[in-house]
C-alpha cells in the first residue's frame, strides 16, 4: 500500500470520521478515497464522509458525523437532552442551533432540525464534547433546560419539565445557572415558578 495511502487510513483511525476536505488540507489526494472504498479499508457512511469499516459507534454517532461534516453548528435541544442523558426521549432528528442569517446545513442522513439563534443565544453555554473522536459542539446542561423552556411549543412543556427536574436532581446545574440561562433565552417568567417550586 503506498504511503498516501497508510496517511489517510491513520487520519480516518484518528479522527472517526473524514472528509475530501480533510486530505486537501494535508496534500493527499482524495481520488484514494474511492479506491480505499473499494478495497474494503473505508467505508462511505454520508455524502462527503468516510470512516474506518467496523468502528466503534456509540449511541450519538449521528452527531459525530453531523458535527464532522458542520463543525460550526451547535447541537441543541431535544438532542443535547439525549448526550447529557436529561430525557428517555430519542429524537430520530439531529437538533441544531445555527445563527440566524446562515444557509442551513444539509444531509442525506442523519434528518436535521434547525433551530436559528442571534447575539449571546448563540454563543454562550457552549460546551465542546467527544462522540466517537469527534469533537461535537453542544448546549451546556443549564443552558439546553432554558432552551427548551423557551422552544416548549416545539418540544412540549413536559419535555422541558422533566429536563429540568432531572438536571435539578443529579444536581448538575445550580440555580445560579439556571437563571442565568432563563434570563439570556427570556424565559425567567415562565421558568420562575418551575424552578421556585425545586428549592
């Protein structure tokens, strides 16, 4: 196998997920890609994304391949509830927050849900998590609760309430946070009495 070759297998073993791109970056040509495929030593998992046949895939690796493919977008909501383990829900969508003014991103798999956000609502409480060797941007646990406070006709206030009893629970927010983030996405009035109610 000639070297080329050997440099994208370890980038691909190294980084879970890869694309074109990826190998311009580092002078490799991408028409090995096609030719790695066929030999069977890579795997076309999406439109533009190659990873190692056989690789471990934890229950989150659409994010992975999402945030490979879209490193700026942010996973939010309903998803973020899923990888901080705040819901028994499993969206079949990917839930992602991009800034108001952006194209939406697009994929043939997994199905995406665009939420648009502006100014402080897109950039605070943002957390930089590992799925699969991917790093994949996700709303902080205080942060996703206000969220879905704020998007509860989108999700349902049921959605919202069990997030926030359960991150109250496992004691992984303090309500310093929590009203922090009730006060940038505007929903301390509705969260109040939900959250006078925990203490």
């Amino acid at each position: 196998m000639d070297s080329s070759h050997q440099s994208i297998l370890d980038l691909a073993a190294r980084r879970g997920l890869i694309r074109p791109r990826d190998l311009d970056e580092r002078g490799l040509p991408t028409v090995a890609l096609t030719r790695l495929v066929r030999q069977g030593l890579l795997q076309r998992v999406g439109r533009g994304l190659y990873a190692i046949p056989n690789r471990p895939v934890s229950e989150h690796g659409a994010l992975a391949e999402v945030a490979r493919k879209h490193p700026q977008a942010i996973v939010c909501l309903l998803s973020a509830l899923r990888l901080h383990e705040l819901t028994t829900q499993s969206p079949f969508e990917v839930w992602l927050a991009i800034p108001n003014k952006a194209r939406a991103p697009k994929m043939d798999y997994p199905p995406l849900r665009i939420v648009r956000f502006s100014g402080a609502a897109l950039t605070e409480g943002i957390e930089e998590h590992s799925v699969d060797g991917v790093p994949v941007r996700v709303t902080s646990v205080a942060r996703t609760v206000a969220d879905c406070f704020k998007f509860r006709n989108k999700i349902g206030l049921d959605v919202a309430l069990e997030a926030l009893q359960e991150a109250w629970r496992d004691k992984r927010v303090s309500m310093d946070e929590l009203w922090r983030f009730a006060e940038l996405c505007r929903v301390a009035n509705v969260m109040r009495p939900y959250m006078e109610s925990l203490s």
